[in-house]
C-alpha cells in the first residue's frame, strides 16, 4: 500500500509505506524523540522566527522515514533545498543503518550542506557523531544540548546552525545545566515511598499527561509516589543524585519509565551499582512508540524498537518488565514545523496494573516474615503421576522440600507438622490427594473455590476474551470439572505456604485439539486454580519452581500485554519469582516479559566425560590389542580383527559397513568416551558433592575463554603436544610427535587424538581436588597451566563454590520483597565462568548485535561443512533445505543458526565498525561462493517470533535479495521458485500469541494413528508465514503475519533434507520435547508432502572453534550409547528418588517421540533400554520404591513402540517382561 501521509510523521509506517511530501525548508531536524519537536515548536511558538525571517525550520520524527522507499522518497522531494540537516537517533548506527548511509550520500552531493549526526546517550557518541561532515566537537556540543534540554539549551543550537547557514565559523554550544535529577511533585502522605524516575524531556516539552496519570494511579494505592525527573540514567553524577535522594527517602521500590539500561552490556555482568545499592525491585514501565490501536492490532505488543530500548536493554539492569502505560498520540499538527507532533496518551486501565503491583511488592516488603503468604507452583507435564514437578535439570521435588525448610528457618508460618524430609516424601504427600492425573478423580483435593466466586471475578474479565474462551469450553458452571463444592485445588498447605500442582492446559479433554488448537485458551479449572491463590488462600507472592511452566505461554501478546491476555487473567498483578536454569535465556525471558518474574537462576545439573562402559569399553581394550599385534606382526592379528568385527556387528555400531569398520570404530569410541553428559540433577541452593563437584569444575574449566586457554589447552602447551584437545577432532590419527611425546609422559599406546585428551583430562582431573582445596599449583607444572590454575583460583573457583549459598539467599530475598542483582545467561560450559555465581535475574543479549560475528564465524563454517558432506554422500548440490530456529539458543549463542542460514542462501552480514552492529546484508557473488546458493526456509519458534523480529526482517531481506538475482535455476533454487511461485517468504511460525508445534499432546495422548498425523498437527501449528517490518533495519513497524497453509505445503515439498543445530552439550535431545516438535515435525511434515523422508542432520555447535554436522542417525546414536545406556546416568538418577525416575521416563518418551515422526532410531535402542532399565534388578528397585507410575510409564512406552512397528526386534521374553511390569507396577500405584 502506497499512500501520503495527511500530516507528516502522523501516520506509523506499519500501516503500509506512506509517503512523506513535507515542504523544504533550509534548516531541518530528524528526531527519534517526539520530545525534541515538541520542545521545537514550544520555542517556535514564542520566537516564530529564531535563524530570521527567511529561514523556515522542519522537524519529524525518524520513525516516519524506516521505510528505504519512504526515505528516499523524501530526499528527493522535501530535503533537496535543505543546507542544515541534524540526525538526533535515540539507539546506535544499527537502528537505521540505511538512513544514515542515505544522509551521507545527501551530503556528498553538495559543498554546501551540513549534515550533524547526534547521539541520544553520551556513551554512543564515539559511533555517531563521526557520520557527519561537521566538526566533531560541533556535533557533540549540540548533543549534549539537546540532551540537557530546556529553551536556552535549544537557542545554543539553533545560533550554532545559522552559523553555518551564513557561512561564518559556528560558535560552540555552551552548555547550561539544570538540575538533574529534578524532584516532581512530592508530598508529605502516608504509606509506602516509591521512586518514580522519569526523562526530564518529557517536563521541558510538556509532556506531563504520563507522570500524572502514574503518580495519581499510585497515590490510589496507598503508595507515596517520589518522582524524579533526569537527563539519562547513564551518567554518573545523575545515577549518584538518584541514588542519595532515594536511599534519603527510603523508599521500597523504584518504578522506571526510561528506556536503555543504567549500565553498558560490556559491564552488566559486575552489577548495576545504582539499583544494587538501593536493594528494593525496580518495575520498568513501557511506553509504546505507537497508538493504543496499533497496540491493540497487534500480537507481538511492541515494536522490535521498543522491545530492545525498553525491555532487553532494561534487563541488565534486573528490572521487572510490567505493562504498556501510555501510547503516542498525536495531539497537533504543527504549521510551522510541518509536522505531527505526539505526546503520551495514558491508559489508566494499564497503569492501575502496574500500580497494584507496585503495591503487592511493597506489601510484601513490609509483612513479617511469619505473616508472609506464599505459593510454591509445581509444573505437571505430561499430566501423569509420574511426571510431577518439572524442572529442566532441577531436582524439583527436592528443591520444594529445602524450600520449605529454608522458610520455616526463617521464620515462616508453616503450620505446626512435620515438613517433608526430602522430595520423594513432597510428592507421596502431594499424591495422597488430587492430581491432574484422572487416576487420582477419587481422592480428595485441597480445596474447592466456590463457582460463585469465581463468577464474580470472571464477570468482570473483558467480553472479548471470555467468548474466545467461552467458544471452546462453554461458560463456566457448565465445566465438566466443577464439582458441587465449586472448582478442585490440587496441592498440599504448610500454614501460610502453599504448594500446588500447577494446573493443566486443556489437550488431555480432547485429543483434537492437538490438531486444530495451537492458540488454545486456558480452562475454566486452570484460572481457578489461580485465582484461589490469590482470593482464598491471600497469597502474595507466587514461586514456580523449575524451568518451566505453562502460564508464561498461554495465549496473549509477545509483550506488553492487555487485560484480555490470557498470563494476566491468570496471574493477576502478583509479585513472582522463578528458579531457573542458567541456560535457558529464552524461555526465562519468556516468563519475565510475559509474566512480571524475577529469575533466580540456577547451576546446571552435575556434568562429565561420559566415558565408556561394559561392552564399549571391552571393544576398546579389543581395539587396543589388535593394533598392538598389527604392529607386532604374524597371525594373531587376523584373528583380532575378526573378533573385533563380529563386535561392531553385535553392537550395531553404525561404522560396521564402513570400508574401514575397525579405523572407524576406534575414532567413534574416542567420540563417545569425550562426549560430554549429565550425571546427576541439581539441586537448588546446594552445590554437587565431592566427585561430582569436581567433575563439574573440569568441565567448567576446560573450555578456553576471551584470552586465556582452557585447562586441558594449557596442560598439552606446556608438554609441548601439537594437538589442541579443545578444537581437534578426537578421531584423527595423533601426529607422529604427539605419539612419542605422550608415549614417553607414560600413555598406553596412543593412537588418536582422543586417545591424547583423555591423558590429558586424567592429569586436569587430578588437579580438580587441591584447587577446590585452595591448595598452591605444584611447581612442577608449567607456566601455562599455572596461569590457568591461578585464573581459576581467583575467579572461577569461589564463583562455583558460592553457588550453593547464593541461589538460597536470592530465593530468601525475593520472598521479602527484596532486589535480585541482574547477571548474563547463558551455557557456562562453553568459556563462560561470568555466569557464576547463579542465584541471579539473568538477563539474555541486546538485540541490536545480533547476528554477531562469532556467531557468523561459526554459522558459516557449519554451513560449508554441511554442504561439503551432502555434495560427498548425494554426489550433487544441495538445493532446498529446511531450518529450525529458536529463540533460546539464539539468546545464548548471538545467532548462530541465522547466520548458517544467510550462509547457505550466499548472503554476508554487514557490521558498523565501531559498535560491530550488523547495519546491512550483501549479497555474496556466486564466484567467490564457488557452489550454488540454497533456499532456506525457517520454522521459528513462537519465543523467537517474540524476542527477535528484528532477525526475521533481515532474513527476510536477504531472501528479497536473493530472489532478484539474475541467475539460473542451478544456481539459484530459491529465484527461481520465486519466479514461478511469486513470492520470496520463507519464515514460518506458529499463529500470532501461540506457541509449539502440536506434536506433544498427540505423543502423550497416543491419539495418532500414522506419521501423516503429527504431520498434519505439525502443519496446522506452523502455518503462519512472518513477512517483516516496515523498516530494513527491523527497527519500526510491525511483523505481518498471514495464514499461508498452502505456501507452507510448496515450500516444505521441495526440501531436500531438514536440519537442526544445538549449541550446548548441557543437554541433548532426548531431554526436551522440543527436539522432536521441530525437527521431526518438519520432518513428518516433508515426507507427507514429497512422498519421500528428507535427509535428516544434526549440528553440534557446542565448540566455537570446532563445529560438527552429522546425520541425525549418528547423534541418536551417540546419545543412546553415551547417556542413556551409561551406568552413570542411570547411577546418577538413582541418587534423585522420585525426579530421576521422572527422568528416565522422560527420556524414553523423547527417544519414542524422535522415532514416531522421523523413523531413525535404531531399533536395537528400544532393546537395549528395556534390557538395561527394566531388565536390571538394582534399577527395577529403585523405580518400585521411587516412582512406580514411571516403572508403569516405561513399559507401556515400549510395548506401545513395539505394538506400533517402531520397535520390530523385541523379543518374546521381552515383551512378556514389560506386560508382567505394567500388572505389577498397577498395584503399586494404587496402594
């Protein structure tokens, strides 16, 4: 859609590309900040004609010219006569590359225009003020006078500028301070102080609709309301003026309306001294950039602007994303400057929010701890008894039960019994009453809330979503599980502390909705459940325990959610915390933007080489002497060979076909030996113990960081060993030196360079204890190692050791209304010891640099190395390939898995040299590419739709830029289809406010009868197509989002082979359902749609320096065989009662899960774990007395696998064993 713009700067550019025709003026001033017209047009207003009588003066906001068509439509028409031309842009170069590149071509074309670049913040100066073509001091005293504000600040500039307009040397701005922070509106009242802290831009444009619409809403609430209005939290004479009047005032939270963050990225991870030092929560208000009815219209909530400036960046700050308080409105249109000037609509509705959670925080604050009421909230998916507390590497059982005990310590009323000894003894008690287990319908719940209750509340709810709900599960008496008493409660009192199963979402109550409902609402039963919390048992803080939940992906807006989102109805303005995995950024941020919580993160699960065992572990010495007699000569080597062949073949090694099975073997082994795995679950506020910890520390150790060697790196350095046991490939030959070097430090007859590693983790193991000791590093090493040791001492070490302690004292300090301090997230096992201590808000990455050029290094690398391996096995190009791309790893790893796609397509991001922003995309010539480009299309997941759809908009535009390509079908698969199918699309994702891929409930329910079914459930929950913003740098505007089933069909028709990537070897993939969701949706979906199964890949991003790409056939292989075949894990469970039972359970589901939408897991796998699980007495033991429902779910998983064709080897004796084990284990669980 084409069209002008009524008013200039009126009209937001995600209605369609409107044109600017402003008339030209000599002087001109694009802004980012609607407070720099408005402060314009105030002085205009009373000085009609400051640079004379002759010189007009435009302005407009920068958000109206994101468009390239836009722009350069006005450098044609409107800025051809203008001489003085100033760019204030609030964010850095990469927020409107294009533009400024423009403005600089505008410049070139005539000696006698001026172009001032000006930096919104101080600290982006240095980046900015360079790309004009104006004395760099000129450009900084201007911005700082525009950043000071007020009408002599103002006139300092405009002198400066008609300077420039005649001609004569402009005189530099002198600066006039204010008085910054400035106090607004205090008032001697009771209750509660609360600091507010406003731009004082919005005080000098009279833009005070906001502050007293929020200080009123406040004052409501009992609070007393100590606003503050500043220049830029950045500077440190202002965070010092801040930090003394509110520590004066004592005030017991801090509500924030400015954007950015009070701390740059690079210094984040120390702390954010101005908040830290005050020690109460800070909310973070959002103000949109747009209208209440763009808002309304929309399902990501904020533009991708607003979401880097107002929530990521606020973040490293450990601030509380709450609501959207005020909207821009345009409230004139002004003559002279020629354009709409906005100010601050408040939405009072939304401020009342905001303000009740103020409130609740600081009524917690001030209740004595014995009067504090709490809910601790137990995840439950699937909803099976055997699969209570969720908690992604978590021991959550045993987590809730220290909770408890930490709280009655405290001081605490839990009621006058016994609290669980441990989790196993949570959950008996928890399963003593009703679950959401239809098993358990005959046992009594922990309440009931009366239906009239619940009316009353409900009949306040907006119209809107009560018919969307209404539609689906009819009104609420008519809910099938209310009961004469009202709805059931399930969980368990301790005195003011309640714990409760969470509810669940609604699939189990009819299997088609797995189908046709990826935006299902949440049941009458589910918001109950909350709603006694709050109403019934006054609860005022709620804790959910382990990553993660369901509330935080109920349906509703990305962000900045309204009253009709369905996280609000549950959760209400409640103050919330949530113990969470270090690793997870993108599902914590989740919960952070969507349901106000603190993040209290936690360690991950003990970690190690997982090593070999029982048969590997004799093919290896088998191996070993095999060699030895080829290297002695005569006939036993044959005879070894021999043996060792008829190994690989009774192992179903997958190198048994290879032209060199015994080679191959050996090098897998040594793959197998090093992979990296779980040997236990973490459990929250307590460190690993003895083995375990030390164990954890190698691993945290071996990675090298920015600078520095990893341990293992450091130790081959100074033995003077080529190899480095960190990057190299564990199944090349060792060179000729490294042989006889290791042979002569006492290694038995090494061969590979795994065989080099694992020497040189025994000796960094060794070293594990004296330094968790404190002990000196004996003087015998060398100087390398001693300088990694000594890094560790002095950092790492008490880091990981404070773990413990900090992740308790954080989970105390939220529940008394306290600051949680920000921290990075992220996977600590990849070079990352600036994740420890946990027990922080983690924060993820700041949108801006995404994709990095780490991430593009290592992106690209993958590409070619997937590309090499296809030509090698295919014998021709690969063409068409399909991607899954998430928003976690994409948190934690700056982009990898775009990056590899704008690789594969042929496409080069472009970064700005000071700040390494990526500002543009280039197209790379088919010459220096040397093979075709590849069509790429992406199924996204809903949190990247959510955090990232700057990312969606650059690849979108480098798909545009491929599909203008003049080049032949061979080279060039993806214009091609464009010029038949006419379109370039290629991103995926689920409906707008929904989230997964619809294969979970179908697996859980066992409602599928063939692939073709989680192939259609796939296609229906992924068939939306994302087409961009409106800007090109994916900064303004808003994500179009179009129901495209059919042009989901034409692209996933065509793909060749399907592809997913991890970047962590914290986990693997049968630890989530989420692997099997995407890859073997995408998978399933394929096959359907060609008649043939794709190639399935597998990238192991988990090195920087060293990525993997191999079929997804050899991962499955390798997770069964180093996890969960491993004695070890199996161990390591056994040590976590009840959750490690859970795990086992979880992980077959997953395998079953991966085999039913893609076919590739080995058939002796199911053998092999019904034999080592269910066929062992010792482990069969622990399930009894554990968790007998997981025993019942491990049986029925298998017998379900055999009965459906994926398992067709099991034996009759097996198969007799697992129906003994589901009669057994019934009798169990009903005692």
């Amino acid at each position: 859609m084409h069209r002008l713009a009524a008013v200039p700067g009126s009209t937001s550019p995600s209605d369609g590309v409107v044109f600017i025709e402003q008339p030209p003026a000599q002087v001109v001033l694009l802004s980012s900040a609607d407070t720099d017209l408005a402060a314009l047009a105030a002085l205009l207003d009373r000085d009609p004609h400051p640079l004379g009588p002759e010189i007009a003066i435009r302005a407009l906001n920068l958000a109206a010219l994101q468009h390239p068509a836009v722009l350069d439509h006005y450098l044609l028409t409107s800025l051809q006569q203008t001489r003085v031309l100033v760019v204030r842009l609030l964010g850095g170069r990469s927020h409107w590359g294009y533009g400024l590149e423009q403005l600089q071509q505008w410049a070139l074309q005539s000696a006698d225009r001026f172009l001032l670049v000006l930096a919104g913040t101080t600290d982006l100066e240095a980046e900015l003020l360079p790309l004009g073509n104006v004395d760099a001091q000129l450009s900084q005293g201007c911005g700082r006078c525009l950043l000071e504000g007020g009408e002599a600040n103002l006139r300092q500039v405009l002198g400066s500028l008609g300077a420039l307009l005649a001609g004569e040397p402009p005189p530099m701005p002198q600066l006039q301070p204010l008085a910054d922070p400035l106090p607004h509106d205090w008032r001697e009242e009771p209750g509660p102080r609360v600091g507010v802290v406003l731009y004082r831009a919005l005080l000098q444009s009279g833009d005070l609709a906001l502050v007293e619409a929020l200080l009123a809403v406040l004052r409501q609430q009992g609070l007393a309301p100590r606003a503050l209005w500043v220049s830029s939290l950045r500077t440190a004479s202002v965070q010092e003026g801040v930090s003394d009047l509110l520590r004066r005032e004592g005030v017991a939270l801090v509500l924030c309306t400015t954007s950015f963050a009070s701390v740059q990225l690079s210094e984040a991870g120390l702390g954010a001294p101005l908040w830290d030092g005050l020690g109460v929560p800070v909310l973070q208000l959002l103000c949109s950039s747009q209208s209440r009815e763009q808002w309304e219209g929309s399902s990501l909530g904020l533009p991708a602007l607003d979401l880097s400036l107002q929530v990521a960046l606020p973040e490293l700050d450990g601030r509380i994303t709450t609501r959207v308080g005020a909207f821009k409105q345009v409230f004139r249109a002004d003559e002279r400057l020629a354009t709409a000037l906005q100010r601050h609509q408040p939405d009072p509705e939304r401020l009342a929010w905001v303000a009740a959670l103020a409130a609740h925080w600081c009524q917690l604050r001030h209740t004595p701890a014995r009067d504090r009421r709490l809910a601790l909230v137990l995840a439950n998916y699937p909803t099976r008894n055997s699969r209570l507390a969720n908690g992604v590497g978590l021991d959550t059982p045993a987590s809730c039960a220290a909770m408890l005990g930490w709280l009655r310590d405290a001081g605490y009323d839990l009621g006058e019994g016994p609290l669980p000894g441990d989790g196993d003894g949570l959950i008996r008690a928890l399963l003593l009453g009703r679950s959401n287990d239809p098993e358990s319908q005959h046992r009594p719940p922990l309440a009931h809330l009366p239906l009239a209750d619940y009316q009353r509340w409900y009949g306040d709810l907006p119209q809107a979503g009560r018919s969307r709900l209404e539609q689906q599960w009819g009104p609420p008496q008519a809910d099938p599980q209310l009961e004469a008493e009202g709805f059931p409660i399930h969980g368990l009192r301790f005195g003011h502390v309640v714990v409760l199963i969470q509810p669940e979402r609604g699939y189990g109550r009819d299997p088609a909705l797995s189908y046709h409902s990826p935006d299902l609402p949440p049941t009458h039963l589910y918001l109950a459940q909350y709603l006694w919390l709050r109403q019934r048992a006054r609860v005022q803080l709620v804790c959910h325990v382990g990553k993660h939940g369901n509330l935080e992906w109920l349906p509703g807006k990305g962000l900045g959610l309204s009253e009709s989102c369905y996280p609000e109805w549950a959760l209400g303005p409640m103050p919330h915390v949530y113990p969470f995995i270090v690793n997870d950024p993108g599902e914590g941020s989740q919960a952070k933007r969507r349901a106000q919580a603190v993040i209290l993160d936690h360690l991950t699960p003990p970690l190690d080489r997982a090593g070999l065992h029982g048969d590997l572990r004799s093919l290896e010495a088998l191996l070993d002497e095999y060699w030895e007699a080829v290297q002695l000569g005569g006939e036993r080597a044959e005879a070894l060979r021999q043996r060792a062949i008829e190994s690989l073949a009774s192992l179903a090694l997958p190198m048994a076909a290879a032209d060199d099975p015994l080679d191959a073997a050996e090098g897998y082994l040594c793959e197998l030996k090093e992979a990296q795995i779980r040997t236990g679950l973490h459990r929250f506020g307590r460190l690993p113990e003895h083995q375990q910890l030390r164990e954890l520390l190698a691993c945290l150790a071996r990675p090298p960081v920015p600078g520095g060697l990893g341990l293992t790196q450091a130790l081959a350095r100074d033995l003077e060993l080529r190899l480095d046991p960190w990057a190299d490939d564990e199944a090349e030959p060792l060179e000729p030196e490294d042989r006889e070097r290791l042979e002569a430090l006492g290694a038995r007859a090494p061969r590979r360079v795994g065989d080099g590693v694992d020497w040189l983790e025994q000796r960094a193991q060794a070293l594990m204890g004296p330094l968790l000791e404190g002990q000196p590093a004996a003087p015998e090493l060398g100087p390398h190692t001693q300088a990694v040791l000594q890094r560790l001492a002095t950092g790492l070490v008490p880091d990981l050791l404070h773990c413990g302690d900090a992740e308790r004292q954080a989970f105390l300090t939220a529940l008394e209304g306290g600051r949680i301090a920000a921290g990075p997230s992220g996977a600590p096992t990849r070079g990352r010891p600036d994740l420890l201590p946990t027990g922080r808000n983690f924060y993820s990455v700041d949108l801006r640099g995404l994709p990095s050029e780490a991430a593009w290094d290592l992106g690209r690398r993958s590409a070619e190395l997937l590309l090499d391996q296809h030509l090698m096995d295919q014998g021709e190009p690969l063409r068409t390939l399909a991607l899954s791309v998430w928003g976690t790893s994409t948190m934690r790893n700056g982009g990898e898995d775009v990056a590899q796609a704008l690789a594969l397509l042929g496409v080069r991001p472009v970064w700005d040299g000071p700040s390494r922003r990526l500002v543009d995309l280039e197209l790379m010539p088919l010459a220096s590419l040397g093979r075709p480009r590849v069509d790429v299309t992406l199924r996204i997941s809903g949190l990247f739709r959510d955090a990232f759809p700057q990312l969606v908009a650059w690849f979108n535009r480098a798909t545009a830029l491929v599909a203008a390509c003049d080049e032949s079908e061979a080279d060039n698969p993806l214009a091609a289809a464009c010029r038949r199918d006419g379109d370039a699309w290629r991103v995926y994702g689920s409906a707008p406010g929904a989230y997964g891929a619809g294969l979970q409930g179908l697996i859980d329910s066992g409602e599928w009868e063939s692939r073709d079914d989680l192939a259609e459930a796939f296609l229906n929950w992924s068939s939306w197509r994302y087409e961009g913003l409106g800007g090109t740098d994916g900064h303004g505007g808003s994500l179009s989002i179009q129901a495209d089933r059919s042009g989901l069909e034409r692209r996933l028709g065509a793909v060749q082979v399907v592809l997913h990537n991890q970047d962590n070897r914290e986990h693997d993939l049968f630890d989530s359902d989420d692997y099997y969701q995407f890859q073997g949706g995408l998978s399933a979906a394929v096959e359907r749609l060609r008649g043939e199964a794709p190639q399935l890949w597998f990238g192991d991003h988990s090195r920087q320096q060293r990525p993997r790409v191999h079929r997804l056939e050899r991962e499955f292989d390798k997770v069964l065989r180093s996890r969960l075949l491993n004695p070890r894990w199996i161990e390591g469970m056994q040590q976590h009662g009840y959750k490690g039972g859970f795990e086992m359970a979880a992980s077959l589901d997953y395998l079953f899960a991966y085999d039913a939408s893609t076919d590739r897991v080995p058939d002796w796998g199911y053998g092999a774990v019904c034999d080592r699980w269910l066929g062992d007495p010792d482990v069969l033991a622990f399930l009894r007395q554990s968790n007998p429902w997981a025993l019942r779910d491990m049986a029925e998983r298998l017998l379900e696998a055999h009965n459906r064709g994926l398992w067709q080897g099991a034996a009759g004796e097996q198969l007799q064993r697992l129906r003994g084990l589901v009669l057994e284990s019934e009798a169990l669980v009903e005692r």
